[in-house]
C-alpha cells in the first residue's frame, strides 16, 4: 500500500519513465558535447591579419584593399578592414561608409566594439583606426588589456582582417610591418616605386624576418610586365635579403578602377567582368589557398596588438 507499486501497469509505466529520463540525460549529454566541442573549434579559429602597405604612395593600396576584402567575402570569408592610414579617410570614401566611430573613441570614451564597427558593401566590415592605433601606446598597461582583450573578440569573427597602413617607412606604417605575420607589398612599374617596395623589403628582412610577403603590382599592362617586376624584385632581394617574396599576381591598369572611386563603389561591384577584377578575383582565389605561412595561432589578434604596443610604446 501507499508507496509501493500496485499493480503490473504502474511498474511498467515507471520504467517507461525511467527509460526515458535517461534518453533525455544522453540527448543533453550529446548536446551539450556539441556545443563544446563547436566552441572549441571557435576558440581556435584565428583571423589571418594581413598589413597592406607600399613603398611608395598613390600605387593603389587602398583600392587592392578594398576589392580584395570583397572578393573574398564573396568567396564565404569573413572580413574585416582597418584602416591604419592617419591620412585622408581613403577606405570609408571608396567603399561610401561613414563610420561613426573609430578606435580612437573605443580607447579614450569606451565606446563598445561593435559600435566601432560599420557594416560596408557584400558584408565587409570596417574599422576606422583613426589615431586611436598610437592612442593604444600611450594606454597603461591595465586598460591596455582590457582593449586588447575586447578587440581580440575579433579573432572568433574574421577569417580576415586586413589593414590599410599608408605608404613609406614613417613610424606610423613600420609599427604594423613590425607586428604583421602577413604582408601584402603594393608596387607599381615605375622605378621609384620598385625602389622604395626593396626598401620595404629590405626593413621586414631586418626586423621581422620570419614575415610572410607578398607582392601585388598593380598597373601593368599585362602578365609579361607584371612578372619582369616580380623577377627584378626578386633578384634584389635574393641577392641582398634573406627574406622570401611570393608572386601574389597583378592588376592591370584599367578605366575602370578610377570610374568606380569616383562614384564610391569598388570596381568588383560596379564593374564585376573588368579585367582588373578579374585579376583581383585571381589575387584572393591565391590568398585563401596560400595558408602555409598565415601563422594560424590561437590569438592572431592578441599577438598582433600586443607586438604592435611593443613597438609603438619603445618608439613614442
Ligand atoms: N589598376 C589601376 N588602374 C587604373 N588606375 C588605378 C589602378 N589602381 C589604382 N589606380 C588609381 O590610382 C589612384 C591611387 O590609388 P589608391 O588611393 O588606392 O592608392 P594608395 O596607395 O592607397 O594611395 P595613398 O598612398 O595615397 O594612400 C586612384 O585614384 C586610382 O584611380
Ligand atoms: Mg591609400
């Protein structure tokens, strides 16, 4: 009586029970096991960070970088810009955003992440360095960490952040050189700026040797060009370096990039079957299958900012 099981129907009825109690604990288990093993793979994921920079000014830069980010947003990566150019705002005029924000507020008014972050054409996202990318030197160390540990969220999000870093040797551009696993070196035909990306070259030999580089030469007429660049670059810098150049391909000088700057909108969107997006649809299809040398570690970002503090702290 009272407690115990009275008839056969009730016992059956509590096994059944039973039994699906635990089908429930073994689905949570599997579930949860999931949800682990996805957010380990997520905290893995690391964004490959790639500074985009030229020897010489006005070599096109701005406008490789944010083709590129588009086409390789098209092709499923996620991708962030960031423009580390003090100078004109470049990248927010070509693409036609307007960023509310930069880092600079993120540092000095705590402004949130997110708030930094403008959404721009086919899903790229932009970050406006500003001049918050020094600010970050002059942090100490305590809310240094605080900033690094909230920009870091951007390792889970990108697949790629790329950084416009503005042309020549100045210190504002060698700091990111200094930090960068990944360099894309922009350089033109003419012979001052052949001259002035072997400077680049030659400054990555000596202080960040183990740097992955990468030429683009933009404005050739054709692939013959584009390679003798390549072969004489390459030449110097066996000869005189130790550090590798890789052949990231070549755009050709075409109407077409300037017609899209002057109505805001890169030449991958206004003009998709131009030759010079054709070559930029090359250039991204050869970034994304050239991973060997993109570090991968697990806080690309952490890394990168804390090497960058590094050198503008020891520099400023
Ligand atoms: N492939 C190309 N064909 C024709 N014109 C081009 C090409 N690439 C760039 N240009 C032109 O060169 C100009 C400079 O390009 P861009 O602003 O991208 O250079 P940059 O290296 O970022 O310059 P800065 O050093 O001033 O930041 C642009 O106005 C653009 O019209
Ligand atoms: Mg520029």
């Amino acid at each position: 009586m009272g407690m115990g099981v009275n008839t056969l129907a009730e016992l059956n009825s509590r096994v059944d029970q039973a039994e699906r109690l635990r089908r429930i604990v073994s689905d949570l288990k599997q579930r949860s096991d999931e949800i682990i093993r996805e957010n380990s793979q997520k905290m893995n994921h690391s964004a490959r960070l790639i500074a985009v920079t030229s020897g010489k000014g006005g070599v096109g830069k701005t406008s490789v970088t944010a083709n590129l980010a588009i086409e390789l947003s098209r092709l499923g990566n996620k991708v962030i810009i960031i423009d580390g150019d003090l100078g004109l705002a470049n990248i927010e005029v070509m693409m036609g955003i307007v960023p509310k924000y930069s880092l600079y507020e993120m540092i000095r008014l705590d402004i949130s992440l997110s708030e930094v972050i403008t959404e721009g054409p086919n899903g790229v996202k932009f970050i406006s360095g500003g001049s918050g990318i020094m600010e970050m030197a002059s942090l100490d160390r305590q809310k240094f960490q605080r900033i690094i540990n909230s920009l870091s969220a951007l390792d889970r999000y990108a697949d790629f952040i790329l950084i416009d870093t503005g042309a020549g040797i100045s210190q504002n551009v060698t700091n990111f050189l200094v930090a960068a696993d990944e360099v894309i070196l922009v350089t033109n035909p003419e012979p001052t700026s052949i001259t002035d990306s072997y400077a680049i070259l030659k400054f990555l030999d000596s202080q960040n040797p183990q740097c992955d580089v990468k030429v683009v030469v933009n404005m050739v007429e054709g692939l013959s060009e584009a390679n003798e660049i390549i072969r004489r670059l390459n030449a110097a810098a066996e000869r005189f370096l130790n550090i590798k150049v890789k052949n990231l391909g070549y755009i050709v000088e075409d109407n077409n990039v300037s017609k899209g700057i002057k109505i805001q909108s890169p030449f991958v969107l206004s003009s998709p079957r131009c030759d010079a997006a054709k070559n930029i649809k090359d250039i991204a299809d050869r970034l994304v299958a050239n991973k060997e040398n993109a570090y991968g570690t697990t806080e690309g970002v952490k890394s990168f900012l804390a090497r960058l503090y590094r050198a503008f702290s020891t520099t400023t």
